[in-house]
C-alpha cells in the first residue's frame, strides 16, 4: 500500500464500532478502515500500518472519532518490532494484536517493551492455547469473537482465561441474548451493535415518559401546524423548551443573536427545521437508555441527510427522520411497527425503516452497511464510497457534539 507524504484523514474510509462495559457505558470504540486502494481490514492492520497514517490519525483525527474515549487500534507486526514509530503511550490508546503478526520469541520481548512503555494492550483472533500464555500474562485485555465459540466452548474459554489478571472483552455480540449470555458469563466488555436491539417484554404498556415522547413525535410528524399551536405544544413541556433554546442558542446553530422563545425559533429557523429538533431533544430524554444509544440515533441521522445532499434525490429533512427513527425500538423497548403505528408518519419512512425499501432505504441501507464496515454494500446501495467516507466524518463530529449539547444537564 502506498501512503503519500501528504495523507491526510479524508485518504481513508473509517469507521468506529463501540465497547462498552459491564454498566453499558461507553468506554471506546474499535477502528475499522479502509483505504483509498480498495482493502478493507481493521484500522492499521499488517500493510496498512505506516508512520504517515498513524501520525496523521492520530493528531488530526482521533478526537474527531472518539472524543476522549478509548481508541482500539490494530497495529501490524513492523510497527510492534519497530514501536518508536508509534505515537507515545496514553490512557486513552489501546494496540490491538493480531494473531497473523506472527508469534515468536521478537513478537513477546517487543510487546513486553510496549507494556513496560506503559501501552495499553489487547489481545484479539487468537487461538488461547500454551504457546500464548506468555502473551495473555502480559496483555491488559482479551478480546473474544463469540460468533467463533458454541455456547459451552465460550464457557469453557471465560473460566480458563480468568485464571489470568486480564479483562476479557465479548466481540461480535449483536443482540441482546447474546449480551445477556455473556454477561452471565462474566465478560468485562461489550463490542457490537446491541443497544440497538430492543429489550421487547410482551404486554408492556410504554412507560409514561416514552409514552409522552411518542405523542410529541406524534404531534411533530404532522403535515401541517399552524405556528401558534406548535408553540403551544413545546412550551407546555418546559423541559423540552429549555433544551430546545439551548440548543438553538448554542455553537452548533452559530446565530448571530440568542433566540429568546419558542416563538422567535419558530420564525428564525421555521416549523420544519424546529420540528425536527424538537424531535431529537424529546427521543434524548427518555430514561434509563446509554447516552451512546442517542449518539448514534444521531449519527445516523445526520448521515442519512448528508448521503442525500450529496445524491442530490429524495428530502434531506425526511432522511434525517430516517435515521433518528432507526433506534426507536431500542429507545422505547417495543417493536418498531407498533411504534410508528402510533404516530402519523410518511409513507416514505415507513417504507425504509419497516420493510427496507422505497426511497430512503439506499441511504439507510448505507450507513448501517459503512457502521459495520461492510464497505463493499455501499457501492451497492447506490453511493459513492468517498462521499460515504465524507458524510461519516463529519456526522460523527456533529453527532458528538449534538449529543454533548443535549445531555447537558440544566444549569
């Protein structure tokens, strides 16, 4: 792979998968990338680790991808043997290691060197046999793909690997029966996409603050409000006018005047615009859900809107909706089709969220398939992967910062 002098972030398709632990809380995210020559692997992988991109990540992009969460790299067996390339050691840097590096008596003195450095180090793809104690001694955490264990094999894997002073880390758990079995088995940490799953009990009515939030959504969808009664409507939950001035007022609108109420919102930015954050303040406060589920409601949102700016078809507003509407099941705990029964939603919406088509669904179908680093269904939805690369960075720093604004608590 060829790495120019001048590489900078938008070289590289990248994308972020979270870890969270025992609490749901978030405590990282693990890299994927991609670069410009077409090979997909995790961030930094055998070929694709170089001084240039590692350097260039990490000073003008890390922050931009996780904020001041943890950032789990993988790291190639030359950057291992050769570490002064990497960049120094802090709290927040994790080196993933590979078995495919290549395990030998250079490979364990130079991971004893990057730990002595004070690098943070996990283990991940091995086969836990004899010839790696020596590395599960010394790592900080293993990682383990459950998709590659059958339910008694894990057991057997957890209860051995607990012998060791080590965090053992769950990959791949994409539902939340497979998040529940592992916590019964006593992993530390959780990557996947299971807080996006709902916790469905049947019979459950919805609790009265997401029964409050569904009929502000319900009320935000409709076609047509006459400005005084959508005034009404936000200003008889003061909480939500609160946040929703905050927000209006805050760095991410760059107005040149604070706006004073709901009113002057509404003529300032206009019903659409009002409605549609409206929405995602009230879905922000319902209770009792990871502020990581917010955050990438949001993300996918804004990436939604973007991909369809830069498609030029369909209404960038609707395809937020798209997004936002994404974890509803998830924020709510209740199948996705009873929810948006209850609420006058478009057609279009509907279509893309409950049965994958019409004409949002290439865009959704996008930022789900860029969110797993499935690179190759991009180009298959109909998208440009560099406008795909492009639309994600910038969602996930405004996705960020939108999420920092709105759990804020109230002064």
């Amino acid at each position: 792979m060829h790495f120019r002098e001048d590489s900078k972030l938008s070289d590289y398709y990248l994308s972020r998968q979270p870890i969270f632990d025992v609490d749901e809380q978030l405590l990282g995210y693990e890299l994927l990338y991609r670069d410009d020559q077409g090979e997909a692997t995790a961030i930094a992988a055998q070929q694709a680790t170089s001084e240039v991109f590692i350097n260039s990540y990490i000073e003008i992009g890390l922050s931009k991808l996780v904020g001041q969460h943890q950032a789990f790299i993988n790291v190639s067996r030359d950057f291992l043997i050769n570490h002064d390339k990497l960049p120094p050691p802090s709290q927040q840097l994790v080196l993933e290691i590979m078995e495919n590096v290549g395990i030998d008596d250079e490979i364990t003195a130079a991971i004893t060197s990057l730990i002595e450095k004070g690098y943070h180090i996990a283990l991940d793809a091995f086969n836990y046999d004899q010839k790696h104690r020596s590395l599960v001694q010394l790592a900080h955490i293993v990682k383990i793909n459950i998709k590659d264990h059958s339910a008694g094999d894990l057991e057997k894997l957890v209860t051995s690997l607990r012998r060791f002073p080590i965090k053992l880390l769950a990959e791949k758990v994409e539902t939340i029966t497979q998040y529940d079995h592992c916590r019964k088995l006593g992993f530390d940490y959780y990557q996947g996409y299971f807080l996006c799953q709902p916790r469905t009990v049947r019979g459950r009515a919805l609790p009265a603050n997401q029964l409050h939030v569904m009929q502000l959504l319900a009320e935000f969808q409709k076609d047509h409000t006459e400005p005084t009664d959508l005034e009404k409507i936000i200003e008889q939950d003061v909480a939500l006018s609160y946040k929703l001035l905050r927000y209006i007022n805050s760095a991410a609108f760059s107005l040149r005047k604070n706006v004073e109420s709901i009113r002057h919102a509404i003529i300032i930015l206009g019903q659409k615009e009002v409605k549609r954050w409206a929405s995602m303040i009230a879905l922000s406060g319902i209770e009792n859900k990871p502020e990581e589920l917010i955050r990438i409601a949001l993300l996918r949102a804004r990436m939604c809107e973007l991909l369809t700016e830069a498609s030029g078809e369909g209404n960038p507003g609707t395809a937020f909706m798209v997004g936002l509407f994404s974890t509803l099941d998830a924020l709510m705990d209740t199948p996705l089709k009873e929810l948006l029964s209850m609420i006058p939603i478009i057609d279009d919406i509907k279509a893309a969220l409950l049965y994958r088509r019409g004409p949002y669904n290439h865009v959704l179908s996008a930022t789900f398939a860029y969110e797993q680093g499935d690179w190759h269904l991009i180009e298959e939805a109909g998208l440009s992967e560099a406008d795909a690369a492009a639309c994600y960075i910038q969602a996930v720093e405004w996705s960020n910062e939108s999420t920092r604004q709105l759990m804020k608590k109230a002064a």
